[in-house]
C-alpha cells in the first residue's frame, strides 16, 4: 500500500465516522417530534354530493365551516368485521339570528347508495330556537364478510355519511354553522353479526319421506290412500329413471307438458286453416 491510498482510506474512514455521528446525534431529535398521521390531520371540508364526498380516515378528526341549508358529504373505508359510529356536532348561529326550531338529519349509504339503517344514536335531532348546539349520531351494523345478493346486509367497501337540514323556517337557510364530525370503529373477528345457527328449517318440509309400517297403513285408512298414491308416482318415476338416469318428476311433467302443447298446436292448425280453392284444369286451359 503507497502513502498515497494510506491517506485516501484514512479520509474515507474519516468521513464514514462523521456521518454516522451525524446520523446517532439526529435521530433522538426526530423521535421527540414524529410526522402526524394522515388520520391525526384535521379535516376541513366536505363534499355536497356522492361523487365529491370528502375521503375521511377512522378517528380522524373533521371541523367545516358551511351554511345552513348545505348538503354536506364524507366517505370513509369500512371492512368486515367492523361496526362504524359517526357522530357530528353542528354548532347553529346565535339565537338571536334564528327564527326557529331546526332538525338535522345525519344518513349513511353504502357504495351501492343503499341507506343503511342506525341500531343506535340520535339520528334526526331537534334544536330549538335557543339551543347552541345540536348532536346527531349514528352506529351501523357490522360489516359481514358476505351476504346474499338480494340482501341489503352492510359488506365492506366505501360508505357514504350525508349530513343535511331537513326542517327549519326558510328565512333561517344560509346562516353560517360549524359542523365537527367523526367516524370511529369497532372491529371483530365475527364476520357473522348474528353469531348463530339454525337449528332447524325455518318451513318443514311437506312429505317427509317416513316409511310406514303396515300396522299404521291398517289403522289410518287416509294413510293408505296416500302411501299407494305415492307409492303408485313412485313406481313411475322409478320405472323411467331405469333407462333415463337422473330423471325426476319435474323432466316427466315437462316432456308431458311439451307433448301436449305439441298435439294442441297441430290440432289447432287443422282447425283453423282454410283450404285451398280448386282450380278447374279445362278453365286453365
């Protein structure tokens, strides 16, 4: 090694040590002044429709300025196993500026703009013509983690929160009021609100299928009657599925059903066609 690269590597290793000080001296400041979260940043607006809602995080805090009379809009994520409360405060204009007695509505929909229904919480509140300040709240079902097509069942995706002024004397639209919102939740492992089972069917089941013994044949004359009927549709249906595998009394009703419109629509042919005029060979001649 010439003194030339001693000294480059003595530098290099020189400037190594300076900046991992650097580096030790600066992390404990960094950690005495973390970033805020995107959830911990308030938010101050708030859209006016389903397609400008304003994206709100859980437990983040929301304070908007508006007017009343605003339809006031914010969306938030919900996943399966949570049960989401919203609650809002609107802070109304002095009561001396008032007219009135004024109701608040607070809505929540799905992504399907489906309205979900609140198990809990003052959802239309009055404020009277002196109170300050009017709380409105809502708590939702859990989210399930699956649901049938035609259900309305909450199931996880976007939500919409609408919160609006549905009654209040006219001159009172377009005072100024203060609306502080947030949106928290509770999650669960249970993807089943419910956490149930069904023990037994909800319609029992018309022919049971019980075998009878002859001596409860002998005793109930209508029984007898009933298990030769069946046992007589039976016979057919056995017979059939012998050569045709898989066939049910629904595929026998069907092909007789089909026979009989077949026979029914050539009757009804013949019925109504008009024959044709016969032509005279000499008169052609």
């Amino acid at each position: 090694m010439t003194r030339r690269t001693f000294r480059l590597t003595r530098t290099g290793l020189a400037v190594g040590a300076a900046g991992a000080a650097v580096l030790l001296v600066a992390t404990p400041a960094a950690a005495d002044g973390p970033t805020p979260a995107p959830a911990e940043a308030t938010l101050t607006k708030a859209g006016t429709s389903f397609l400008t809602a304003a994206a709100v995080h859980i437990d983040q805090p929301v304070r908007v300025s508006a007017a009343t009379g605003e339809y006031l809009y914010w969306s938030f994520p919900a996943q399966a196993g949570q049960t989401s409360s919203i609650a809002a405060t609107v802070t109304l204009a002095d009561p001396a500026t008032r007219s009135g007695a004024s109701t608040w509505t607070i809505d929540v929909f799905d992504g399907l703009r489906r309205r979900q229904p609140c198990t809990a919480g003052m959802q239309a509140p009055v404020g009277s013509a002196t109170d300050r300040q009017v709380r409105a709240g809502c708590v939702l079902r859990q989210v399930r983690a699956w649901a049938e097509p035609w259900s309305a069942d909450p199931l996880p995706g976007t939500y919409y929160v609408r919160l609006s002024v549905t009654d209040l004397p006219e001159q009172d639209l377009g005072l100024p009021v203060q609306v502080e919102l947030r949106v928290s939740a509770d999650m669960s492992d249970d993807t089943s609100p419910e956490g149930g089972r069904l023990e037994a069917p909800l319609t029992p089941t018309v022919r049971q299928g019980a075998v009878l013994t002859s001596d409860a044949v002998a005793g109930d004359p209508a029984a007898a009657g009933q298990v030769s009927e069946e046992s007589w549709w039976d016979g057919v249906v056995g017979w059939f599925s012998g050569w045709l595998p898989g066939l049910t009394s629904r595929w026998i009703w069907t092909v007789a059903g089909g026979v009989l419109a077949a026979v029914g629509g050539v009757v009804g042919f013949g019925l109504t066609r008009r024959p044709r005029p016969r032509t005279d060979p000499a008169a052609a001649g």
